[in-house]
C-alpha cells in the first residue's frame, strides 16, 4: 500500500530472469528452478525442481492446469500448475527460445487452448500443443501465417 518492502532477499545470489505474478502468488526463476512467493505468508518455497539450466521464460493456461517452463537446455518443460510436478520433457528448437506464449485465447470457440509457441533469436515461432500431459511439436510457424 505504501510502496514499502514487504520482503528482501537472501540466502541465494542467483538473479532472477522472469518474475510474474498470479494472483497473491510470485512466479520467479533463480538459475533452473522456479520458485514462488506467497504475499500473504511472505513465504518463499521450491515450486519446479532443477531444470538443470537457466529458465528463460515460463507462462501457465487459463484453466491453470499447466505451467510450461523454456530453458536454456533447448527443452520444454510441462508441469502440473497446482503442485509443480514435471509431467513432461520434450525437445525445443534448436535455437536457443527465450519466450513462450499462448496461441489461442479463451474466448476463441474454436481454438485449441492448450496450444504455444517457443520463439528466441532466429524470430522463427515454433509451435506445440499439451495433448494427454505431454508436449507435442507442430513445428515452425511460416512467416506468411504470421
């Protein structure tokens, strides 16, 4: 309310790369593991064990039944958004992707929800779809659909 801290760090020197909010809830990543913080019991915990390299982005569907994390390793990590679980491993791009977003929207009637793309360097958008807990490539999007 008045702009004060309500918490400092500690503990780990890592930086984190991407930070997002849901609800009370922080979304961070500190090296390969993400982790949350509770506004309301300002309390830190382990939320997705070791990725084994930097988390360059991560987003979660509407439903919130999945969170989808992108490392550095060129892999796509699905997990199950209420406990943090990894469900899934499958391979990226061979570009290194640093950003992840939802292709269809809710109000689309007719679009697939869980379907993302990874995108980084080379600007291709590759395109995935969670199918029976599990990440399944579509492949690069052309730039004419775009």
């Amino acid at each position: 309310d008045d702009l004060s801290p309500i918490w400092i760090g500690g503990g780990r020197t890592a930086r984190p790369k991407r930070m997002k909010w849901c609800d009370d809830t922080l979304f961070f990543n500190q090296t390969g593991v993400l982790r949350k913080f509770d506004l309301e019991t300002k309390r830190i915990s382990d939320y997705v064990e070791d990725t084994e390299n930097t988390i360059e982005d991560f987003i979660w569907d509407d439903a919130r039944r999945y969170m989808v994390i992108v490392g550095y390793r060129t892999e796509i990590v699905l997990c199950d958004f209420a406990t943090g679980e990894k469900l899934h491993v499958a391979p990226d791009q061979w570009d290194f992707s640093k950003g992840l977003i939802w292709v269809n929207q809710p109000e689309c009637a007719d679009g697939y929800p869980l379907d993302f793309v990874t995108f980084g360097r080379t600007g291709t958008a590759h395109l995935f779809r969670i199918h029976n807990d599990r990440c399944v490539a579509i492949g690069p999007i052309a730039e004419s659909v775009l």
